[in-house]
C-alpha cells in the first residue's frame, strides 16, 4: 500500500500499514505540508476521488455529530462516510479505532456526540444491511474485521471499498 490518510491526525498522522505516504486532515493547523486543515463535521475531505489505499480515523468518529440542523437537517457522519469512500481507492480500507459503547470513557468527554456500538459500521456501512442510505449514504464496504482493543474501550473497525 502506497497512500494513507489520518483523519483528525494532530501534529503526528498515524500510519498502520507503513504506507510510503503519510498524509493527515485536522482542525488545527501544524507545520507539515502533508497535514491539511479542515473541520470535516462540516467540510469535505480536501483531497481528490480514488486517492488513498487507507484512510484511518484514532479516537475522532466519536467527534463527528450524527445530525445537526444548520438550519436545515444534515447527517455529518454519514456524509463523513461518503467521503471515506470517495478518497479510497477500490479495495481500500477504512480502519477505525474509537472509544465504544459501553465503555463509560464514551461518556465522559463533552465532545464524544456519536456513539459507536459493535453494531454501528455492521448495520449502517456494511453492503450486507446499508441501513445508513436512508440518510444518504451511497459507498459501499464490506466489514473486514471488527475486534475490542484490549483496553476494552475501543473498538477497532476495518472496512473495504467495494
């Protein structure tokens, strides 16, 4: 795998599959040119369709609200969503480690607002259920694997873009 992307990355976007290029999105600005600005609540990813063969999101999903009115009604996460799938290549992955439910540190950060279960990426973003396309979601993944970190607050999610 060549290209991955961290989403909410901080100064040191992370790089599990030792990808040669390393690129990041956050809110704060840093001193790297491979690490764009964006709030990704409200903006779209600022990168080209088919460019990544991974994009990761460590301790972020839980930051993206499910739906805010502004004043008209939007779903971030799943718009957050579609633009996973549009900057992955075909085949590549989506690696989520996020605080879960019930870990009671889901609870515990005022900006936590979108919960994740074991049964969030399964029945909203699996092809199998897609249950998140009556909100507007258009990708496609096949949930690769799904395990606790043995921390046993977060869950660990892998995706692929079919």
């Amino acid at each position: 795998m060549s290209k991955t992307l961290d989403l909410g990355c901080g100064p040191q976007p992370k790089n599990p599959y030792s990808c040669l290029e390393v690129y990041g999105i956050d809110i704060r600005s840093y001193d790297n040119p491979n690490i764009l600005v964006a709030d990704l609540a409200t903006e779209q990813i600022p990168h080209q369709n088919n460019t990544f063969d991974v994009v990761t999101a460590y301790d972020f999903i839980e930051h993206v609200p499910r739906i805010i009115y502004n004043p008209n009604r939007r779903f971030p996460f799943v718009e957050l969503m579609n633009e996973i799938y549009r900057v992955l290549v075909p085949g590549g992955l989506f690696y989520s480690h996020t605080p879960a439910f019930p870990a009671p540190a889901v609870f515990r950060d005022p900006t936590h607002v979108n919960i994740i279960t074991e049964e969030t990426f399964p029945f909203y973003f699996d092809d199998n259920y897609r249950w998140a396309s009556m909100y507007g979601f258009y990708g496609k993944f096949k949930l690769e694997a799904q395990t606790w970190h043995p921390n046993q607050i977060n869950l660990i999610t892998i995706m692929k873009k079919l």
